[in-house]
C-alpha cells in the first residue's frame, strides 16, 4: 500500500474536501489562475477541444473545470443499438456481476448491494453488467447518458471520501462501495440502467442537469429522491451530471442485455460517445 494510500485512512476527508471546494469557487483572480495554470500544466488539459478555450475568461475555477465542449470535439457511435462511453477517461474494470460481486482490482471486490446501497435494488443486477470508468484531472467532466432513460430514483449514499487513483483503487478494499456517491435509477426500453456517480477526495460536489447540487450534502443517512412521474428522460448521449474533480463512474446494466465492446479492458483510455456496448 502507497503512504498516500495509507495517510488517506486518517485524513479528515470531508475537511480536505470543504476546503477545496472553497477554492474551487472563489472568484479571487489570483486563486482561480493558479489553480488553472497548475492543473493545465501538469495533467495536459487540452482548452483546444472547451467551447471556451480561454483560461482566463472563467471567473472561477470551477468553471473552468466543469468546462463545456465545443460542438462536434465528441461524437456518438452511430450504431443506434450502441450504448456509448458515458465519460472520458480510462476503464478501471469492466464485465460481468458475478453472483452480485463487482470486481475492483485483483484481490478486491465489492457487492452491487453496497454499491447500490440497497439489496432489493441491486437484485436484477446479480448477474449483470457493469464498466468503471475513471476520470483523470485532464478529462472532460461531465457525464452523460449511455441510453436514453427515463429518471426512477436517485439515492445519495454517505461515506468516505478516498481517492480513486490505481493506488487507492488497488489497495482499499470496497472503495467504490466505501466512498461517497449519487446512484441514478433509470428506467429504459431494455429495462433498469444505474449510473453511479462515485465521490473521491478533493470532490467538492456533484451536480445533476435535473436537481443541481446533489453533493456536498454531507450527512450520515441515506437519502432517496422519487422521480417517478415527473417525466424526466435524458436521451443517449445526452448531458446527466457533472463532476467537479476527478473521479469516478460505474454503470451497471441488467443481464442479457447487452455485449461490451470486444476491444475494452482494463485500462484502456475512452471518450466520451464511443461504443460501450451493444444491445442483444
């Protein structure tokens, strides 16, 4: 285990975060320039591809990081019977549930009813599908629908705040299941479809293109939201959320479904509109 790794089991998480979210936010000219120029310098953000490629037109550094796309930078598989990458980033793992299991990395592994936060929901996805995709601090980070659904449910799921880097990934059992996260019920025309969005440390939030600011909500009980009714259907491809710093998320589809892409596997990088899989 890295002593990043090791450190972050005492790091005050939610402290961490409040304090980077405060950064994140202000509007002081010296803050969000610097926090701009470091992150560009250092991960290689492409401002070529942003709708606004300007660094120092966002007031914010927020702004910048939740930065929209120029039109046509990403595309959708123009097989209509394909489900698209939701992200860009990099598979972390992807495959089958295995009798409700979730593989993480070697030696470690979660269930879908801790992901999920409930047994009943996780239920049709025993034997099911499921990608993990990690966004690197350079990607672009918002994510978007893989199918065209229609919003059931959302469950805000407390928990820690670990970062979701290999290291943390390959050494902390259950992260996925441990960490903060917004679970997104959707209901298809295959049938369920769960985009997970998986906090991490230094998130300071995640926002959704129905509800808005969905986390920080810290708190130490789940909280569920009832859509059903309200007519919310966000088609493929289409915008559903925003992170606010890297991290990651996990979308888990209903047996029979669908077939992943041959190429995929672990670690492969992706964008967002590729072919994820393909329904039967």
């Amino acid at each position: 285990m890295s002593l990043m790794t090791t450190l972050s089991y005492a790091l005050p998480h939610r402290l961490l975060s409040s304090m980077a979210r405060r950064l994140a936010y202000s509007s002081n000219p010296r803050i969000s320039r610097w926090l701009i120029d470091t992150v560009t310098a250092r991960f290689g953000v492409n401002l070529a591809e942003a709708a606004n490629p300007d660094p120092r037109s966002y007031a914010t550094f927020n702004q910048f990081f939740t930065r929209a796309l120029k039109p046509g930078a990403r595309v959708a598989d123009p097989d209509p019977r394909t489900l698209v990458m939701p992200a860009d980033g990099r598979i972390s793992q992807l495959g089958a549930i295995e009798d409700g299991r979730i593989f993480q990395a070697k030696g470690q592994s979660f269930t879908a009813a801790e992901l999920l936060g409930d047994a009943a929901d996780a239920e049709v996805f025993r034997h099911g599908l499921y990608a993990t995709v990690y966004l690197s601090p350079k990607d672009y980070h918002r994510v978007h629908m893989p199918w065209t659904g229609t919003l059931r449910e959302t469950v805000h799921v407390p928990g820690r705040l670990f970062s979701v880097g290999p290291a943390a990934v390959n050494t902390v059992p259950g992260l996925f299941a441990r960490n903060e996260r917004l679970v997104c019920h959707f209901d298809t025309d295959f049938g369920p479809m769960v985009s997970v969005m998986v906090g991490a440390l230094l998130v300071s939030g995640v926002e959704t293109v129905w509800g808005g600011e969905e986390i920080p909500r810290y708190g130490d009980t789940i909280t569920r939201k009832d859509y059903r009714g309200k007519g919310i259907t966000l088609a493929r491809f289409a915008e559903m959320a925003r992170f606010n710093y890297g991290s990651t998320v996990i979308v888990l589809l209903p047996p029979g479904v669908a077939d992943f892409a041959p190429h995929l596997d672990a670690e492969h990088a992706v964008q967002l509109g590729q072919a994820l899989a393909t329904l039967r």
